[in-house]
C-alpha cells in the first residue's frame, strides 16, 4: 500500500487536468480520505471488537462518546453485541438480539420504565445503542461490540490509507481501487461528468472484485467444519 504522498502523486496522474491551481492540495487531502471512508465502509475493512462498561440502570449508550461506549465507532458488525452474564472473574458471554426501537415497542408495551435485568435484545438508532431489559447491575468490561472503525484521515505524507502510521499487508493491493475513486471524484469538478459517471461504474465494479479477494481466507476456506460457501461470480 502506497503512502499518502505517493496517493497524491498517482491521483493527480489520473486526471491530468486537475491542477492544483483548480484541486488544491487541501481538497485533494480531502477527496483521498473521503475516498478511502466509503472503501472502508463498502468493503468492512476495520474491524475490530471492543468491551465497555455496563452501568447500572443505563437503558441507552452513546456510540460516538468513545469515553462511554467504544472508539471510532462506525457499523455494528455481523457478531453485534454481547453481555457478560457472569462476572468479571468468571464471565459468561451471551449475545443479544438485534432488534428496532419500532419492535421494542410493539411487543414490549412501556419497556422503558419496566424493571431492570439481564439484557436480552438492542436496537441502534442515530448514535445509541439501547438495551432491553435495562441492565440492573453495574460490570466492568460488561459488553462486547463487534463493529467497523471509522478511518483516521491521512495528514502527513508518510500515513498509510486505513492503517494510518503503519501499513495493513492484506490492502497493498487496494492503491489502484483508491485511485479510482479518487478519478470519479476528480473528473466532476474538472467539468468531465461523462468520464466521472464511467470512472464511478469502474470504481463499483473494482469494489466488489476487492471484495472476493479480501473476503477469500484461504485457511478458512481450507477447514472442513466451517463449510464456508463462497459466492459463485457469474
């Protein structure tokens, strides 16, 4: 994977005729970070998992307070959210139901001022994570989210896209996606829609060919008892 200053260098090969006295380097920073959060949100790139406090009769949880919830916090992942049944010294990790604030209150009739208790289901809605049932007991390290990073925007000429000050082996590959990116963006404020319109439809179609190689685990693939089912590309 290519640094930010050699990103900047290709980006402005792409499209000859966005000179710096039309794309500033500011902007152009600004395309390329851009650029590299919708690759990180279409292709799930970060993720990670992180544990937060419980807090005793705290039925709604700030996903943007990195100090109350998580850091970075962009999409719940697949393995969402758990709650440690247990305790701290013997936890028993259970994984809640994903559900809407709509359902909660469809089947569960003023749920919000019921009593506190082991929490069963959560809902994301805007920033907050809610519980139901309201946990009732105060726990250390009490969740456990599975969810995609925000990425942090390159400044210096030596960051990398998604690693930031070190680079990510497994997305070398990704240089060319993000430049293409970069061309779609470009080619409409230089007065080029056709080509930009063109430039996105190959950016889309790059993503999903990213897509199969990132998602191609080759380990996994190779274990029997994950009979992991890989699409059919026609």
């Amino acid at each position: 994977m290519e640094q930010f200053s050699v990103l900047q260098t290709l980006a402005r090969s792409a499209v000859p005729s966005a000179k710096k006295a039309r794309v500033t380097p500011v902007i152009l920073k600004v395309i390329i970070n851009d650029v590299c959060r919708d690759i990180n949100a279409r292709l799930h790139l970060l993720s990670t998992d992180d544990k937060f406090n419980v807090v005793a009769d705290q039925y709604k949880y700030d996903l943007s307070d990195s100090s109350e919830t998580v850091d970075r916090y962009f999409k719940t992942d697949k393995m969402g959210l758990w709650w440690n049944a247990g305790t701290a010294s013997a936890p028993d990790w259970r994984r809640l139901f994903p559900k809407t604030l709509k359902w909660l209150d469809k089947n569960f009739e003023g749920w919000r001022n019921q009593d506190g208790d082991d929490p069963i289901y959560y809902a994301k809605h805007g920033r907050f994570i809610t519980l139901y049932p309201t946990p009732d007991t105060a726990l250390t390290d009490g969740f456990w989210l599975y969810y995609i990073e925000n990425t942090i925007n390159m400044d210096k000429s030596t960051d990398y896209p998604f690693g930031n000050t070190v680079e990510i082996p497994e997305y070398s590959s990704l240089t060319y996606l993000i430049i293409k990116g970069v061309e779609a963006w470009l080619d409409r404020p230089v007065g080029k829609d056709q080509e930009g319109s063109q430039a996105f439809i190959e950016y889309i179609g790059m993503i999903e060919d990213a897509k199969l190689k990132i998602k191609g685990q080759l380990d996994i693939q190779s274990d029997r008892k994950t009979k992991i089912t890989l699409p059919v590309v026609c």
